[in-house]
C-alpha cells in the first residue's frame, strides 16, 4: 500500500490537529500567534526589561538593549501593544514623555515564561550530562 509522503494528523475538535498529547483533544492554535508575537527578535528581552523596571522610557529601554535600532524598538513596541501585553502611556510634557509597563496579561505571561524558563535549563542540562556519558 503506497502511504503519502505527507500524512495529516487527526484532526481534533477545532479542526486543526495540533494536540500536545495523543491523549488530549486540546488544541495548541491559541498559542501560535502568541509564539509568533514573542517569537520576534528583541521582545522577550523587552518583556524582561519592562518587568524588571516596572515603568520605562523609550530612551531608557534603548540603552538597556544597545544592541537595537530606535525603529526596530518602535516597532516591537507596538507589536507588543498591540498584542496587550504592554501598556503605553503618554504624558503632555514638554518635551513628550512616553512610559511602557507590562500589562496585566503581560505579567502574566511573563511569569509563565520564567516556568517555561527553568525547563528549558533543566533541559539543557540533562542534554549536557548526556552528551558526556
């Protein structure tokens, strides 16, 4: 019996057959425009920074990351607005002050990434440990 090359999986209730077990019918599509969102260059590190400083500037945010351009920032920024997971607030100053905070669902995620975090160590490290065997 010929088998294609490509086979697609079962799909689930959704529709899409993306599951994270065999076992569960729970479908993982939620989190893929989140992992696109995150998955970007530069913002996990702003997410990071952001939640360590509790309220930053834009200029404040540049030097912490000196490695990125003032548009990419500007961009990712508003990405991460967009997507809720920063807040931007703007203060009728002259000259024009703008501040960025994690939302609430930016706090969030960000704890969960710290969870997320520590596997990926307790990952690596047993990878290590097989490696030298």
């Amino acid at each position: 019996m010929n088998l294609p090359i490509l086979s697609l999986p079962i799909e689930n209730a959704c529709g899409c057959g993306d599951t994270e077990s065999g076992e569960s019918n729970e479908c993982m599509c939620p989190a893929t425009g989140l992992v696109q969102i995150i998955g970007r260059k530069y913002a996990l590190r702003l997410l990071t920074v952001i939640g360590e400083r509790q309220s930053i500037r834009f200029n404040d945010l540049k030097v912490a990351m000196n490695d990125i351009s003032s548009s990419t920032l500007t961009i990712r920024l508003a990405e991460l607005e967009r997507a809720g997971l920063i807040e931007r607030q703007t203060y009728s100053e002259t000259p024009p002050r703008v501040e960025y905070t994690l939302s609430t669902d930016g706090r969030k995620l960000r704890q969960s990434l710290f969870a997320l975090s520590k596997y990926a160590s307790r990952k690596s490290e047993r990878s290590k440990l097989l490696a030298a065997e």
